[in-house]
C-alpha cells in the first residue's frame, strides 16, 4: 500500500522515521508543506484549508491511506479528513489519539501535562480526549510556540534551549509525572525537557502513532519505497531534516500542490 | 495619496509608525501576510509569488505608491516589483537602500554587520549595495533567524533574548563599530543587541525608509487615515502588532490576497 505523511514542514519526518521501522512494507510518500510552515501560529480555518490541498495532492499521487503527521493539523483537520476520506476509502490517521493512549498507560498519578504549539493548545484536541480517557485527570496545558523554530535552527542543547524550556516549563516541576510532547518538533528537545522536568515519563506520539497505524493497516508486504516531497527549499530540507529522519531525506522534489480538490475538495 | 504597506507579518509595523509620523498627510494601507509568515527562511522565487500576489492587492485597493516593509522581501522582489509598478506609474520603495544609506553616513572604520534573516542575507542585497558605496568596507553579514519568533513571542528582554543574541553576535563584539538591524523585527532588541555589542552604533531601517520616502513624496496634504489587513488570525495581529506599532492596530480586517494579476501580474 501506499501511505501518504504531511506535516507543515520537517517536523514529521520523527513520525515518518516510525513509521518506516513498523510498517516495513508499505510505500511512503511524505509531504512537508514548507513553504507554508509554521501551521502551529495559524488559524484553524486556514489549517484546514492547508490540510486538504496537501491531501488532495497525496490522494492523487496514489496514497491509499494519509497520515497526519502535525498536531495541528490533526488537531483542526482530522474529523474533516476523516469524514472526505472515508467516501473514497482513503484511511486518514492523526497524531493524538495515539499521544493520548500512550500518556493513559504510562501516568500514575493523573497529573499530565500537554506541551504543543498554540494551534494545537487553543484546539483542545489533547484536553478533550484526556478528558473523555480519564475525566479525573488534572490537565495542565503549555504552549511552547519558541520550540519549533529552535529546533528548525538545530540548537537542540547548550544555554539557549535550556533557558527556553524552563521558561515555558519551569512551573511544572514536581507537579505532573507524564508530559505529552504534542507536536513532532519536540521529540528533539528530549533531554532538555528531562532535565528541567526530572523523573517526569515524556510520551512522544510519533512512536505509538506508528504503532496505531500498524495496526490498522499490518506491516505490508511489499519494498517500503519512499519519496519526500516539498513545497519550498529542497536544500534547506535536506540539511535541516537529516537530525530529524535521522537519515539524509532522499530524494526530495519540489512541488506545487494547488488547491483541495477531488475526495479532498472544500466546499 | 494612498501608500500600500507590505510586510510577511507584524514586523513591518516598525515601518509604518515611521512612515505615519513621517508622512501625516497620507492615507496608509497596511497588509501583513500573516498566513504565509515567515519570508525569511523561504526561497526566492516563493517570496517574490508572494510579494507579487500582495502587490496586486494592494494596487486593487487604490495604492498609488508601495513600501515593501519587509527586508526579505525587498532583497529578492524589489528590482522586479519596481519595474511591474514603473509601467503603471506606482512607485515601490524598499527598505535596504535607506538602511545602507543610514550605515554609511554613522560609520567611523568601515567595519560594518548586516543582521538579517535567512533570505536578505542569502541575497546579498545589503552586502551589494555596501561594497558598492563604500568599496573599503569590512562586511559582516550574519544571519539571526530566531529574533522573528521571538519578537513575536514576545520576548524582548531578559535571559532568553540576552543568550541567543551573545550566541548570533557574540564573536562581532569589539570588531565591528556600526550594525545594520535588516530586519524590521529587529528595532526591538536594540537594548538587548546594545548589551552585546557595546559602542556599537545600530542603525534601524525603519526611520531612514520613512525619510526616503518623504523625500519622493512630500509629508502630503490629507487626513492620514490608517487602516490594516492581514491574511490570517485578526485578534493575534493585534495582540502581537501593539508593541511594534505602539499602538494597538485598528481597524483589522482580514483578506483572501489572491494570486498576482494586474500591473503585478507574473509571467
């Protein structure tokens, strides 16, 4: 099969590097909208109309499945997706259901904070879903909006980082034992977080959305082929994704996605 | 007259103020590209469809004059939009040539920076217009990508600003006796760039921009009307814009741009 990925930009490629190792088999083709990103400062409105250009652009390149591979596009778009994608049998997967799922299993205590882009948080996909998992659940949510470009920067550790974080995070010490790392850039600040929140259990849904996707969908049975496709910079991608693919992304074309249209046209 | 305004989001607000005290007798047309921000870290060719479709825009909407408020923006479409606007008798203004101006008048050893974005330092446009008005001079042009989002966080003082400033601009310190801020978001770090870099003189494009365009087109006989649009969020350009406005911007109406047609067609 062959599995569409988007994200506004590199961030996704931590979940499309998961998804290569637990679906082995199928075809990936990912899709970073980077001549739009940052989809996290943007309003819903034009996240969803972002989000269903680049699908229809997936939809037509043979994608028998998507996922979305950005908190706020999964935060504002996905029961949209869903609901166009089904009619034309088109699976379409987000990344908080499984973020969710993953925090559930892993507190002890109920105290979980949610760390995201300000989309993401404003949207309060994660706080209705911890919500309806575990109504006694005490939700602090954080919008760490400085993340992104520091990670797209590549200054992941040393002064400037730290301070970032225990300014944004700084106040939760000893007050949540799960944190969700609610957008795929911050997977990359790992250590930073774990040292201004230590003994706190970090969820990076990257990994169990990979998991959620196997799952539906099995392992494939063909040659895992992958293709990377952008919507500005092939360099700038290249150079910047390599420390998030942990790979080199190659190749990498560029292409102009035009309007939603198709099963993914607005009305 | 009516004067168009552009800038990829808030940051050519520090423009505006200059042009309204500088020029009172105009009605001033603000557009922020807000759902297509950031300029700097896109490529040519995608800012200069960017600046073209805002350009058409802002002609349909009566500008008879077009300031590009935007450092990047006037690096990669100044020369193209200037000519699209000479056929139809609309004068473009950018903000590089005022701000080389400004450098070269304050001066003293011809060790001069250049801090910018991605894209203005990429394109070169202030190292070209330096090394043409002062071939002798010692240019260090450094690129700060971090100061946009963190000008739009909010973050103007304090560790986090001080630290990644020290990291941008540390290693200039005692080499350089005047620094071009070529970005409009960056008049806002002065105290904080003034900390790092002691006795350096800063020049902001922003006045010199207003000056020059005074200078083209008289301070006016109107009543000065002002009115502001953006391509996304209304209440976050609001929010975020008072601090470089000085005031909170009002009216702010949102726009659908559309593609570039008109004078400012592209072929």
């Amino acid at each position: 099969m062959r599995i569409g990925i988007f994200d506004s930009g590199i961030g996704g490629l931590t979940v499309h590097r998961e998804l290569a190792r637990a679906l082995p088999g199928h075809d990936l083709i990912y899709l970073g909208d980077t001549a739009r990103v940052p989809y996290g400062t943007r309003s819903p409105e034009t996240v969803i109309r972002y989000s269903f250009a680049v699908a229809s652009y997936l939809a037509e390149s043979g994608a028998e499945a998507v996922v979305i591979a950005c908190n706020t596009a999964t935060t504002h778009a996905l029961p949209a997706l869903e609901a166009a994608g089904h009619a034309a049998g088109i699976k379409v997967f987000g990344v908080v259901e499984p973020g969710v799922d993953a925090a559930v299993a892993a507190h002890h205590t109920g105290a979980i904070a949610v760390l995201g882009t300000e989309g993401t948080i404003r949207g309060q996909a994660y706080q209705k879903a911890l919500a309806k998992r575990l109504p006694a659940a005490s939700v602090a949510a954080v919008p760490c909006p400085l993340l992104v470009p520091l990670a797209e920067e590549g200054w992941l550790t040393g002064e400037v980082p730290t301070a970032v974080a225990e300014r944004y995070l700084g106040h939760l010490r000893g007050t949540i034992d799960t944190a969700i790392l609610g957008c795929t850039h911050y997977p990359l600040f790992k250590p930073v977080i774990a040292e201004v929140l230590p003994g706190v259990t970090l969820v990076d849904s990257a990994e169990s959305t990979a998991h959620a996707v196997r799952d539906a969908l099995g392992p494939g049975t063909g040659l895992g082929g992958q293709r990377f496709v952008v919507t500005d910079h092939i360099d700038r991608f290249q150079r910047v994704g390599e420390q998030f693919l942990g790979a080199r992304p190659d190749p990498v074309d560029w292409v102009d996605v035009g309007p939603p249209r198709g099963v993914f046209a607005l009305d």
